[in-house]
C-alpha cells in the first residue's frame, strides 16, 4: 500500500521537526490466512509496510514450516510477472499447489471491476505457473476447494451490490467456466459434501444476510438458514460426517451491538438448537471449527481485551477452556487430527500462525506454539501489560505500554479506539509499537461503549455518544495528570481515530487543561454531520446507535466547541475515506484558522491520498512518523491550578 502525504506536518509551536523519532523495522502484517481442505498447507499474505508477499505453509510437520513465493510476485506466463499485492486472496490446495485471486484495482486503489486467477506451485528453481485466467467482471472474488480427490475448485465473484457469480475452474483441462448467477453479495462458504454442495452466505442489497445451499450440478440454490429479514443469519462451518451445520444469527437490535447466537441444524433434526452453553449471557462466542468426528466444536470468546478459545462437547453441551496466552485467537481455523491451526497475536507478537495440540482422548488441549520461524517474529517488539484504572462507574481496563513506572515516563499517550462499540484487543499495533519505541508511554483503555465487558457497559453509550465515554476519558486522564503536575511531567496527549478522533477532539475541548496535545486521525465533527454527509452504510448504523446528535446546545458538536481547545492539535485525514468525508477535518482545520490558530504552531494538517483504515491505523510510515513526533514535542506543563490559563 502506498500513500501520498500532503499539508503541514508538525502540529507544536517549538521544535517538532527536530525531534528525533527513532526507526523502526519495516512493520509486519499477516493477513488473508487460508488452510486447505484437508489440513495440510495453509496460505496468506505478508507484507513489511508496501512490499507484499505470498506465503505457504506445510502444517504436516512437527513443527509447521514456511515458505515464501516468488519474491512477492508469482509469474503468470512468458516474459510476464503478477503482483501479488493486499487486494489478493490465496488458496492452498490439497497437492501443495496454489491458487490466487486478485481483484484489480487503479492507481488509486478504486476496484477496476475485472480480476485475475493464478494457479502456481513451488519448484526447485523457484515458482512455478500451470495456468492464470481473466475474470472479466469482478469487484471481489475469492476460490474455494472441496475435499475429498479429485478437488472441485469454484471461484465466487461480486460483481456488484446486486448479484455474484459463481465460477468452476478446472485445473486438469484449464478451463474457467461460469456456473450461475445468485442475486446479493456472496461471502464465506462451507462445502456440505465432497464437491456438489456449497454453502455461502448471501447478502442482500436491503441489508438481509442469509445462508443459502448451491447445487453445482442442478445449477440451483435454495435457502436453508434464516430466521427474519432484520437479522444477519450465516453458516459459519459443517461437519461433513452429520451433516450438522454451525450457524449464527444476529437478533433484531441486537446484530449491531456484536451480540450473535450460535445454533446447531442437523438435517432431519427439525428446527435450530441453541445450546444453552454456547449461548450463555455475554458470552460473545463465535464458532471456529468442528474437529474430524464432528464431536467437538472450536469457538473463540471475548473477554475484555483477549480472547479465549473453548470446545464445546456437542452429546453434553459442556464447554472446556483451551490454555491460550494473553493475545487474540481466532478465525480462519483448521483442526485435523491431534492439531488445531489458527491465527494468534499478541502486542509482542505480529499476526502469525499459532498450533495447538489436542490430549490423546479428548479435549481440552494439552499444548500451544506460535510458529516462530518468520522473522517478523523474532523482532524485539515492545511488550504491554493488561491494567485495571478506576473510572467514575467502576474499573476500566486498559492496555499499557511502558512497564510498571509508565506514569514516570516523560511523555504520555492516552488512545481511544474507534466504533463507538469496538474495543482495543491485546494484539499487535504499529502506531503504539512506533511510540513505545521512542519512549512514549500509551495508555490505551476500554471505556464504556466497549465490547468484551457485557452489555451494560457496551449499552452505556448507545443513544449516548460523547456521553458516558467521554465521562470516563476525563476521569481517566484527571487520576494520570495530579501525579504527574506533581512530578513537573508534562500532560498526556489525547489520540484517537475514527469515532475516538471524535471522543479525542471532544475531550480536548471539555478539559482544555488536562491535555499537552491532541492528535485525531480521521474525525468527524458531530454525529449529526455524519449522518448528513457519510454514505448509506454509515448513515443507518449512526441512526442505529446514536439518538442525541448533536445535541441542540452543540456540547457534542466540535465545530461549534473548538473555541475552547487550547493544546495543539494534529489532524490528519484520508483524501479517498470511504466512511467519514475529508470535509469534515477539512471543516475543522478551517475553522481553527478562523478563530485565530496558526499552521504550523499548535496546528497541523495532513491528508493522505488513501481511504480510512489506512489513516486510522496509521499505516503510512510518513503518517505514523509524524503522529510520534508530535507526541514527543507535546510538553505543555500547568500548575496545579488553571488560574492563568
């Protein structure tokens, strides 16, 4: 991913491009992860800041080995080379060979509406190419295998919000063929049998998501799994043996809080169960997997900041803990045999491949290894501590960078995550690794609003935004800020992104004395703004989970409220943000030099040529840079008192 930086950088009045902002190794991620059919190879992408590569791995080794292809392009004939790039998605086969799927895109980024398959294998000289095909109309795509020799192998397409494709490709003779058109969106997909039945999720132009079954041979689909038109319903994953299928839906008014409930169909059983111990209260759980006997089902749980692995039992409806470090484990999964393969992270720990070893009669597991062969692994990246903060309405937990004397540390970070119901998770985060390495202590918690902590404390801020979060912010920074005016230490700089920009600039504007700084990566300005400007998908989840707006005296609207902002502010947005409009920041920066504030001293503007998750998270090295020299420059010290101010 590249990105295009444009406006004034540094947001302090002193010295801000003279702070030294120490290099980091390029910054890792892994990402499209997929196993093969019979749980030998899996397959993903890897990228260090632009540079994407194709990964294999052989996971019927002791100990899972990796393999890199191609250089990060893999040859799709004479004289011709195909990048692999983050728009990709691979696909192990049960032979070792590989299959690509890549959506083609502009310069800009925008789909080009046409894509491309690749079939390669690894030889002695290096990659090898049997065969690449054009798919001439495709927004997103990716291919699945079958079980079971001979595989069958479809490629699912999106065509556009209206209709998909779906594809079979033969590897024996070369031939790409269309097999039908389904109305919606079609995602996921779980085959029922060796290769007739396929499973996908259908979503629809309204909004509905179904599973529906599709008949290669028949050319036919039916639906087979919903419960009303408000709910999310999706078929998650098969046990092939019973054909029983493991299933969840949203209920209305409750899909868009993260609440879902898992059900189990078995054909011929009648309608849906729901068992009690996979759907307990706040439980939050998310099936995985089934294990070969179909007895077991994996399922990953939030709690708090990390998640949790358990296997359910199915004959007793009981569920079993699985020994997981502190980190995030969950989906894409694969368990054959004695194993189960998995996605893990940690703050220490980029994105990688975990293995966890089954007891020899039964779960629970008896054993966990992240793979550690991959160099990104072997970095010293910093670690971070899970630490309880009192707030105004009962603990808050936060994740800590800078070991237990974080509150001594000359500069302080406190980061408020997006949403509003999100969360910050104990995994790995570039922004926070780049200024835990210059010495930035980053205190990132989960106020109210937060999933992971039960629906009070998610339900606190629904019809409520910018009101008990922002409570909670405040109180956070009041207990972190007496010590350190004590100790003569600068005031935390506030940082957040997408709704925490919003929480972040509101703060700054509610108790201008508590904050050195304030960077905001990605706002929006008000909720009412936002429902006016952003596109339809935004528009129905704010008037979903926001009742107040702005508020008819603007105490929530920032435009109307940054007269009293008083630390410097970084802004930053993306030019191409495909959920809050550039014009919003645009609004605000415009707004600051109108009430007096100058560019360049307690101002600074960027916009980068890319689309929100980039600027949120900070991507850009050029963008991340700026953020930690900011935060390094940030050193406005009050009194005790704000007599003077």
């Amino acid at each position: 991913m590249s990105a295009t930086v444009n406006g004034t950088v540094n947001g302090t009045a002193g010295d801000a491009a003279e702070a030294a902002v120490p290099a980091l190794p390029g910054i890792p991620s892994r990402f499209g992860l997929a196993f093969s059919a019979g749980g030998r190879w899996a397959a993903c992408l890897s990228a260090v800041d632009d540079h994407v590569t194709l990964e294999r791995w052989n996971l019927a080794r002791a100990v899972p080995s990796r393999r890199v292809f191609g250089g990060g392009t893999v040859a799709s004939g004479p004289g011709r080379r195909e990048p692999v790039d983050r728009h990709s998605r691979p696909l192990p086969l049960d032979d070792g060979r590989l299959l690509v799927v890549r959506a083609e895109v502009d310069a800009h980024g925008t789909p080009a509406g046409h894509g491309t398959v690749v079939a390669a294998q690894a030889g002695h000289g290096g990659t090898t190419v049997g065969r690449s095909w054009a798919v001439p109309s495709m927004l997103a795509g990716y291919a699945l295998a079958s079980p079971g020799a001979p595989q069958t192998v479809v490629l699912v397409t999106v065509q556009d919000e209206h209709r998909s494709r779906i594809w079979e490709l033969s590897l024996a003779t070369g031939t790409l063929e269309p097999v039908m058109e389904i109305p919606g969106a079609l995602s996921g997909g779980v085959w029922l049998d060796d290769g007739r039945t396929l499973a996908l999720d259908q979503a629809t132009a309204d909004h509905r998501a179904d599973g529906i079954a599709v008949d290669l041979r028949e050319r036919s689909w039916r639906r087979v799994w919903s419960v009303a038109a408000a709910t999310a319903d999706r078929i998650v994953a098969c046990d092939r043996r019973s054909g029983t299928l493991a299933v969840t839906t949203g209920l209305p008014g409750a899909q868009w809080t993260g609440a879902l409930r898992i059900g189990l169909w078995t054909p011929g059983g009648g309608r849906v169960r729901f068992p009690a111990a996979l759907n307990r209260p706040a439980g939050g759980m998310v099936p995985l997997a089934f294990d070969d006997t179909g007895a077991h089902l994996l399922v990953s749980e939030v709690s708090g900041a990390v998640s949790r692995l358990l296997v359910h039992t199915r004959a007793d409806d009981r569920l079993e803990p699985v020994a997981v470090p502190p980190g995030l484990a969950g989906a894409p999964a694969s368990w054959t045999g004695d194993r189960i393969h998995l996605r893990f992270s940690a703050p220490h720990l980029p994105p990688t491949l975990a293995t966890a070893h089954t007891a020899a009669a039964h779960p629970p597991l008896a054993g966990w290894a992240p793979v550690r062969r991959a160099p990104d692994v072997a970095a010293d990246w910093r670690a971070a501590d899970l630490v309880e903060l009192p707030g105004p309405a009962g603990p808050i937990e936060a994740i800590v960078y800078g070991g237990p004397r974080w509150r001594e540390r000359r500069h302080l970070v406190l980061a408020l995550h997006g949403g509003p119901l999100s969360a910050w998770r104990f995994e790995f985060d570039p922004l926070f690794q780049h200024l835990a390495a210059a010495g930035v202590a980053v205190v990132a918690p989960n106020q109210r609003g937060s999933t992971g902590y039960g629906e009070p404390h998610l339900r606190a801020v629904i019809g409520d935004w910018g009101g008990p979060d922002l409570d909670d912010v405040v109180h956070l920074a009041r207990g972190i800020v007496r010590p350190r005016r004590d100790a003569g230490l600068p005031e935390p700089v506030v940082l957040g992104g997408s709704y925490g920009a919003f929480l972040a600039l509101l703060a700054a504007c509610h108790s201008p004395d508590l904050w050195s700084g304030c960077v905001a990566l990605a706002p929006f300005t008000s909720a009412d703004g936002l429902y006016r400007d952003a596109p339809g998908p935004v528009r129905d989840r704010v008037a979903r989970l926001d009742r107040v707006g702005g508020g008819t005296d603007g105490a929530r609207d920032v435009l109307r409220r940054c007269d009293a902002l008083t630390a410097p502010l970084l802004l930053a947005h993306g030019t191409r943000d495909e959920v809050i409009p550039v014009a919003h920041s645009r609004a605000l920066r415009r707004r600051l030099l109108e009430l007096g504030r100058t560019e360049g001293t307690g101002l600074g503007y960027i916009e980068v040529d890319d689309g929100h998750t980039a600027v949120v998270q900070a991507w850009s090295r050029v963008l991340r840079t700026a953020v930690v020299r900011f935060c390094l420059t940030a050193e406005r010290i009050s009194a005790t008192t704000t007599e003077g101010r």
